[in-house]
C-alpha cells in the first residue's frame, strides 16, 4: 500500500508537511447584493441570487454572525458580492476576526491603512476588448492602478474563447504592474454569443496556459495539473459535475451516495440567514462549470486518490499550494 512517505522524497515530504498542517475550513458570504458593474456571465445577477434575500443592515448583527462563523470552525472568509467593497464596514466585522479574502472588481481600493494584509482578488474577464463586451468598460485601467505593486493581491482572470492568442498581452500588462495571477476559465452563463467552449478551444487554452506559467513563473499562480482538470473537466477518470463536485452548502447536500467535500462549508446569502446551493449557484449547469475553486477543492479533497503514485501525489501537492498561496495561508 502506498504511503505519502514512500511516494515522496525529503523535499516533497516537507511540501506536504507544510500544508497538510493548515487545516483550511473556508465559506462563502455575499456581502452585499449591490454591485457598481452588470457583468455579462456573473453568475449572481444571472441566476437571481441578488433577490433571494435582502442584506441585513444592523452592522452589531454582522459581527455576532462572523463570530458564530468562527465558533463553527470556519478559519477562511471568501467575501463576495455584488460587490464587497461598497460595504467596508461589513468587510471589516470578518477581517477583525479571521483571515479573510475579498473578491472584488477592483473599481474602489481597499484601505491599506485599514487592511493592511488581506488578501484582494481582482476579477478580470479578458483585454480592452472582451472587457467593454462582458462588462461595459475597460476595469483593467482602474484596478491597475489602485493596486499596482501590492503584495496581497492578484487577478483572477477569467479567460473566454476569444482570449485565445492573447493571452500573454493580459498577462503581460499585469507583470508590469507588479501583480499575480491566477487563471481560470469563463463559464457563459449567459450564453453571450462567441463566449462558449468547444474540446478544440479547450486543447488550445492548456496549452496556452502551460505555456504562460513557464514564460511568467513569478507572476502566475497556477500549475499544470490545475490547468488539465479545468479544461478537461476530469480527474482520476472521474468527471466533474453535480456528483463530484465538494463546494456544495453542507445544509443543502442530499446527495446520495456524498461525495468527498468540503468540511462545514457554506454559502451565505446578505441577509446572513438564507444558504444558496453551492459556490456559484443555483441555476449553473454543474456540467458546464468551470469555477476555478471548486476545481481546485475537487482535488484536495481526493488526496486518497492520488496516492497511486509520485507523481500523482507531486499533483495534488501543487494545487494544495496553489490554493494556499492565493488565500495567503502560505507565501508566494
């Protein structure tokens, strides 16, 4: 029987060592249903999750919320939105109490003097072009330069069909700035015409991929093996979708048989009472999603699986640190 011992040498026995001490029991909170973009493809607004509930107001009720949060284990905020950063206040009841991650357009900057370190993850859907389709402007020309060169944030960029080819210019201009990347793939909720993926782009972007991490090792937080999971939506021989996916709400799983997932993890809607389905939503196609995080929670959480191997092994490890680096639990 293979063990982590045998399949690994000294320095990928300390890799493993450093983060299988982290313990990470994250959840998902909407802030705010309120958001200074419509986005083309946002899954919020698509699906109508804006209107599931309406956002509490008394800030004392925000705070007593996170504080039950971090009773029930939660030791990672993934704050979302509409857009987060129209409501610091609430913001901040997370960031005093646990680490805290903020998804955000990037249109307002994040007080540095008020949140010194917590980590800020930039959307961003493509060049100028695809920009202006998907979200009516260029959000690139602002984000850039309320965050040039900070150390705790980076990009999640979301690459579409049409991004093709171009993909190192994006990259390019977020180097320049001083910033990280992690790369992830647009699911077209909205069915926008020339936005969706075929097996052929999805052979093309891999490669494009591997090929942006190894001309921008520094800057790109990702690793080949994420890269194969997300674009071919398979793992072990085993297909991502309804059955396999872990970031479903805990309350709301009755799958059966369960599949391996997330401990305690939770979606919160802005009324801090009502739970949506899972990290995106809903009305989203489980076989068609291609979120970034439930890609790469569908492999920590089937470590067991990939002890057949070294290299399998060496797999799982690169997207247990990946996760761990944009969520800040561990360095660069």
């Amino acid at each position: 029987m293979n063990t982590v011992s045998s399949l690994l040498d000294d320095s990928w026995r300390e890799r493993y060592r450093r983060i299988s001490a982290l313990n990470i029991r994250s959840s998902i909170y909407d802030v705010t249903n309120q958001c200074n973009l419509r986005c083309r493809g946002c899954f919020f607004y698509s699906s109508r999750e804006h209107e599931a509930a309406s956002e509490e107001m008394d800030l004392q009720k925000w705070h007593e919320f996170v504080g039950n949060e971090k009773a029930r284990g939660v030791n990672l905020a993934i704050l979302i939105g509409g857009e987060p950063t129209l409501h610091l206040d609430r913001v901040a009841a997370f960031y005093q109490t646990m680490p805290t991650y903020c998804a955000t357009n990037g249109q307002i900057k994040v007080p540095r003097d008020r949140f010194p370190d917590m980590m800020v993850g930039i959307s961003l859907w493509g060049d100028e072009e695809d920009e202006k389709v998907l979200r009516g402007k260029n959000t690139f020309a602002v984000s850039s330069k309320n965050y040039e060169g900070d150390p705790y944030t980076y990009y999640l960029y979301t690459i579409t069909p049409k991004q093709l080819g171009r993909i190192g210019q994006v990259i390019r201009k977020i180097d320049d700035a001083g910033l990280k990347v992690h790369l992830q793939l647009l699911t077209n909720d909205e069915q926008v015409d020339g936005y969706s993926w075929t097996e052929e782009k999805m052979r093309d972007v891999r490669l494009e991929m591997d090929e942006m991490l190894e001309c921008y090792p520094q800057t790109v937080i990702s690793c080949k093996y994420y890269h194969e999971i997300i674009t071919t939506g398979k793992m072990m021989g085993r297909s991502f979708g309804w059955s396999e996916c872990p970031s479903v709400t805990e309350l709301l799983d009755s799958r059966n048989p369960r599949p391996k997932r997330l401990i305690r993890f939770t979606r919160w809607a802005s009324d801090l009472k009502t739970q949506h389905r899972c990290c995106t939503s809903a009305t989203r196609d489980c076989g068609t999603c291609k979120d970034g995080a439930a890609h790469m929670s569908w492999v920590m959480v089937n470590k067991r699986e990939h002890l057949k191997s070294a290299k399998d092994l060496q797999n799982w490890i690169e997207v247990y640190e990946m996760f761990a680096k944009l969520y800040r639990f561990i360095p660069w």
